[in-house]
C-alpha cells in the first residue's frame, strides 16, 4: 500500500494527459514511473519476515552438543550463501512480476479508452486516481491492481453507466463493492435512469479501493508464510553444511491449520512425515519440499498456511 501511495503521489497527472492526447500508450506509462525503485517498502517487508523467520528457526533448535558435551552455539546467519541468494532473486522477481502486471492491465485499460474515444483526462483518472479533498492523496483507480482486477472495475462502471437493470443488478453482486452506495445504486433501478457519471466515478473508485486491499492481504499473507517457511528451511541446512546436523537425521511433518475453506489435498497430506532432503507429497502428485516454497504450483501455496515442523532424531545422531 505504501509503494503505490508512493507512486500515486509523484505522478504528475499533466504529462500523462499529453501522451494520451498523442495516442502515445507507453510513453502514458513510462510517465507513471514503475520501476523497481518503488517497490522497496514491500521488498523491506519482506527481508524483515525472512529474517524474522530464521531466527525464530533457530531458537526452536533443541540445544546440540559436541562429543565432549560442550553445548554447540547455533545462530542464524542472514548473509549466508543460500540466505542472500533467496531473498535477491524472490525479492525481484515478486516485484518484477508485480510491474509486468501492472503494465499490462494500465496498457489494456488506456488502450480501450482510447478506441472508446474516451476523454484522455477522464482516461488518466481512471488509472491513477482523483485526489481526495479531505487527504490530499489520490483514491481509486487501477494502480496496484492484477489485469484481472482492472478488468473487474473496467466492467463495473460500464455495468453503472449503461442504463440496463440487468448489468447494473449485477454490479450489486459483486463482494468489494463499497455496500454504503447501494441506496443510489438501488434507487436509479427504481427511477429507471442511468448513473451519472461523477457518482459512477466515485462508486467505483471505491470499488477499486476494496480490490487493492485484497491484493494487499493477499500478498502479505502469502509472502509473509512464504518468507518464514523457506527461512526455516534455510536455517536447517546452515546447520547441516556447518556438519552440526546431518540430513538424515532431521525429518519433516506436514501440519495443515484448519481454514474455512481448507484444501483437500493438505487436509489429505496432514501428519506426513519425510526425510529433510526430500519433498513431501500431494495427492495430485505434486512434490512439494516445504509448505510455499519458491516454483511450487500456485494451486497450493495461494492463501495456504501449512507450515512444516521439523524434529531432530537425538539419539540416532548420538549413536552416529
């Protein structure tokens, strides 16, 4: 939420509008400025999850001994090798895909407006948002969005504006709408008269407002478990390539946590136990090293909170 504020709020709207006015789609773009640079607030949030998690690995680590019976200090190490390397290239390629997606629902939104013969101004509002009077920050619009949410709000107001009973019943369908604009809503159903097109403005930029949350809550939730697991996965094999611990002698539990609306399959995969060195499997066959870790399909990481609890086998690692 706060790189798109960032970005909404060093937008200069006029030079949007020329290129626009030029028919020049990705020069409007280029005038947004998404670039990497705006996205370090999430890539922060990210680092201090990861480490976060690795150090809370490290703490549940029974205390290890050396043959001598000396106690074996154990402490997470962020700039490892392995450490590094992951949090670089997720960090990237998260907010790289972020920009490619963004790119791409701002180039579809522009490009119909302009084959509409919309108003280039009205066009660029669409995307970047009017600024709020009261907090001098720009509300709405479809910055932040996935193509599929801009598509969403895209249909939305053209539900409101076209005057049908049936399209316009059916923008009360939708979940993210904001509910305190139904009575206007309801009553144009009742007077038979299309929307005008400041209250579409408004009830939809609210709209978008309520996407751009979820897909705030849903990166948070799904980074934040994402983060954790693979650093407590990274923090086990610092100990294994330290030689503390051996990989034979760590196992892996799949634990599901209960949801409303649970996956069968990790219902299914609950109390599977596997050696630290090899993946766990899901009914549908996927192999799965850890609960969310990096390539693993999306049909079983998004709004996943499985997690994986790793024990260590004290007395075959005495007996070696």
């Amino acid at each position: 939420m706060d790189a798109i504020d960032d970005i909404r709020s060093n937008i200069v709207l006029r030079r949007i509008i020329e290129r626009l006015e030029r028919g020049d789609v990705s020069g409007a773009i280029d005038a947004m400025h998404l670039d990497q640079a705006a996205f370090r607030p999430l890539e922060e949030a990210i680092r201090q999850a990861f480490n976060g998690g690795g150090v809370a690995a490290v703490e549940q680590i029974p205390t290890l001994r050396d043959p001598n019976g000396h106690q074996i200090v154990i402490r997470w190490d962020a700039r490892n090798l392995a450490a590094e390397e992951w949090l670089r290239e997720h960090s990237t390629t998260l907010v790289s895909n972020i920009i490619a997606d963004q790119q791409s629902a701002i180039r579809t939104a522009l490009s119909e407006g302009l084959a509409r013969g919309d108003n280039p101004t009205r066009t660029a509002l669409g995307i970047v948002g009017r600024v709020n009077r009261v907090t001098g920050k720009r509300d709405g619009g479809i910055l932040g969005l996935t193509a599929q949410q801009a598509a969403y709000v895209d249909r939305a107001r053209q539900e409101l504006l076209s005057g049908d009973p049936t399209a316009i019943r059916n923008f009360l369908e939708r979940t993210r709408r904001d509910k305190r604009f139904d009575r206007t809503v309801l009553k144009a159903l009742k007077d038979g008269k299309p929307l005008p097109a400041e209250a579409v403005d408004r009830i939809t930029s609210k709209y978008a407002d309520g996407l751009l949350k979820l897909r705030a809550d849903t990166i948070a939730l799904h980074e934040t478990f994402q983060s954790m697991a693979a650093a407590k996965d990274i923090a086990f094999r610092q100990q294994i390539e330290k030689g503390t611990l051996q990989a034979q002698h760590v196992t892996k539990t799949w634990r599901h946590t209960p949801q409303k609306h649970p996956r069968e399959d990790h219902v299914e995969m609950q109390g599977q136990v596997v050696r630290f060195d090899q993946p766990f499997v899901a009914p549908d066959g996927t192999r799965i090293m850890y609960p969310h870790a990096e390539g693993t399909p999306a049909r079983h990481t998004l709004g996943c909170k499985c997690l994986a609890e790793y024990k260590i086998d004290f007395v075959a690692r005495l007996v070696t």
